[in-house]
C-alpha cells in the first residue's frame, strides 16, 4: 500500500475507539454519543442530543461553521447489528488491523466513517467555513432507521434547514444517487383451535397463513421474471419475502393462531401500496373466505411494522456532482437495493447521496472489515469538503429558481 493510500493514525485510532463502544440496536449507544460530544467540546463545537422515549439511546447533531441555513450533512448510524451466533476471529469489539484491513463489528456499516468524520473536525473548524457543515450520527438505523426520524423531526422544530446530505453508508467510495425503498408487515392470522384428532372442529392458522405466504412468493417470482430492461438498479425489480414465522402450541392442538412478518424492497418509482394491496386483496378475496365458512370470528390482520422510503435520483443531481469532484469518482455508482436514511432525509427535502468507505458485502457478517485504503479515500473527500463547501449550489440556486 502506498503512502497516500494510509488513513491518518488519528483516524484508526477514533475508529478502535467506537469500534470498542458495543452499540448494538438492541443496547444503548450514550456512551459513544457522550464521547462524541466531549470530543466536539474539545473543539470548541457544541453538540445538540435528541433521545428515545427510553432515554437510553440519542443522536448527536452539530453544526461546524456559520449558523446560516442550508449547509451539508454528514451523515451515520451509531448502532451495529449483532454478533450473535456468529464465528468470528477475533474478538469483534476490538479493532485488529492485519493485510491491509481494519476489523471489527462496525468496520465498514459505518463506524468507518464517523472515524473519518471525526479525525477531520479540528481541520474543518479551523477551516473558516463560509457555508455550515453538519455532523449527524444516529440510533437504531439497523432497526427501521428510527433514530433519523427524531433527528429531523427535532431539527424542524429548531429551524434548521441543510440543503444537502452525504449519508456515509458502505459504498467503496462511490457515489450512489438512488435506492430501493423497504417494508415490513406483520400478518396475524386467527383461526380455531381444535384436538388434533378432530381437525374438522378447527380452522388451522398455520396452514392458512401458508397459503398467503405461497402468494407472496408468487409474487416475487412475477416481479423477478419482469425486470425493468432500462433500470440503474443492481436488482431491476421490486423483491419479496417472508422473513419470520410463529404459531402452534403442541402437536396435538389445531393451531388457532399464527403470525408472520413478510417485506419487501421497492423500486422508487414502484407502488409500495400496490405490492402490499396484492396481498392483502388475496387475503381477502380467496383464504378469509375459506376460513369463514368454517368459522364466523375467524380474521386476518395486517400491521406495518416499518416503512422507509426509496432514494430517487431527481432530486439530487446537484449534490452528486459535488461530492464526485470531493471524492474523486468519475461517475455516479449503480443504483443500490438496500435501504438507508438518504430516502428520510430526501423526504424532508435535504438532497441526498449515498457515499462512504468500505463495501456492503463486508457488512453484517463475522470479521467485518473495511479497507485501510478506504479509510483514506474517504478523509480525503472530508477534506475536500474543508476547502470546497462553500462552492455547493443546489440546482435551484444555479438555475436561479426560488427554493
């Protein structure tokens, strides 16, 4: 690896430490937040938390530069999915660099780059900035991007208003200006309970939510052999599946009820209320009425338990070019089908782009790792962002049109 190639040992060393701070979804993230804060206070660069009902988790906001509107967001969750279960070779909460490679649960999705982020703060506050730049670190993306929620919320209320967001998801440093939208349902089906030995007594949940989970792969198939011949996307089309199932009490019991949750992932200019409609309608048209013949009270019920909107790539042509110049890359990245907060913070009209080190493939699996010389590519787009963020117009302000 060649010089240039290197992260700062500045920027290794921030990383071990959040790397360190075991921010599951399902645990507290204060502790990193709190530290994050101190290092901000460090710099003389004051720090806004908003927490969860719990108190337990919060997102950090803070603003680097002048207090005018408008102004670029860098953007990352905190929390980190499990390692439960997993076999890792080393401990997952230590950071161990070795072949080139820095890993660790969080390495790449995204602890890498808050660690960017935070080893180029002292360079951006000296930088006497002309136009703001955001920090916003979040809870609980990993579970239904909950914590941006309350962020945005939080900056509406304070009137704060970023023109623009370079969200740091793992993209190899590429700059991706559009993603899948994401779902997710819970279907409860109530049937009859009944003994085992009269199953014409009983309405049997589990079988009848069976059919409904063979529609909803008869789905998948339908979208799968349709792709869109003219689309960007990895995977041209809009994907289902079902994710978890529970029901029965004892084999000799006809299961009176039983749930499953079932999701999909969305093209943005797919229906998301059509995909979720074609399930529902078969519910309703061909299983409720067989159950119901048998038995009157028997029900099917549909709770959404998340819905997080597609990054359309419209929006934000303006703040694409921008940071391909910050990051060197000659052209957008393809069109990308997972989900992150871009789509939230689009919805609240802040143009947004995908662009962060490492790669998704290393994501969520044991011995994640980001590459040392990812790490480094991404300082040097937050340095670019030092000498050139006052150089972002949004396309209104090029065109001359009102915001």
């Amino acid at each position: 690896m060649s010089p240039h190639q290197q992260p700062t040992r500045r920027t290794l060393d921030i990383l071990a430490t959040l790397i360190a701070f075991p921010t599951v979804s399902r645990d507290s993230n204060l502790g990193l937040i709190e530290w994050v804060r101190d290092c901000l206070r460090g710099h003389g660069i004051g720090a806004r938390l908003s927490y969860d009902d719990s108190g337990a988790k919060a997102n950090l906001f803070a603003t680097i530069g002048p207090d005018l509107p408008g102004g670029i967001v860098l953007s990352g969750h905190t929390d980190v999915v499990p390692v439960d279960g997993q076999d890792w070779s080393s401990d997952p909460f230590k950071a161990r660099i070795a072949d080139g490679r820095l890993y660790g649960r969080g390495a790449c999705d995204m602890k890498g780059f808050l660690a960017a982020v935070l080893a180029c703060v002292d360079r951006l506050a000296a930088a006497e900035l002309r136009r703001p730049v955001h920090l916003a670190f979040t809870y609980d993306e990993e579970v239904g991007c909950k914590g941006v929620r309350t962020l945005l919320a939080d900056l509406q209320a304070a009137r704060i208003s970023p023109a623009a967001c370079i969200v740091g998801e793992p993209t190899g440093m590429q700059v991706v200006t559009a993603h899948k939208g994401s779902r997710n349902y819970r279907c409860c089906v109530r049937g009859k309970e009944a003994h085992a030995s009269r199953t014409q007594d009983g309405v049997n949940a589990i079988e009848y939510a069976a059919r409904l989970i063979g529609r909803i792969q008869d789905l998948a198939d339908e979208y799968a052999l349709a792709p869109r011949e003219d689309s960007a996307f990895d995977t041209p089309y809009d994907t289902l599946q079902t994710a978890l199932v529970n029901g029965g009490l004892a084999r000799n019991i006809v299961p009176r009820d039983c749930e499953f949750i079932f999701g999909y992932r969305y093209l943005p200019d797919s229906d998301p209320d059509r995909i979720v409609g074609s399930v529902q309608d078969y519910a309703r048209d061909h299983v409720l009425p067989r159950m119901r013949r048998k038995f009157a009270a028997a029900d099917i019920l549909f709770e959404k338990q998340s819905d997080n909107p597609a990054l359309r790539p419209g929006p934000n042509a303006a703040i694409a070019r921008f940071v391909m110049g910050l990051s060197g890359a000659g052209h957008a990245g393809p069109h990308v089908s997972y989900m992150t907060e871009g789509g939230l913070y689009q919805q609240a009209g802040v143009a947004s782009v995908i662009c962060g080190p490492g790669s998704i493939e290393q994501a969520h699996r044991p011995d994640e790792y980001v590459e040392l010389s990812q790490l480094a590519r991404c300082e040097a787009m937050v340095a670019g962002l030092c000498e050139h963020a006052a150089e972002f117009q949004t396309d209104t302000e090029t065109t001359g049109e009102a915001r």
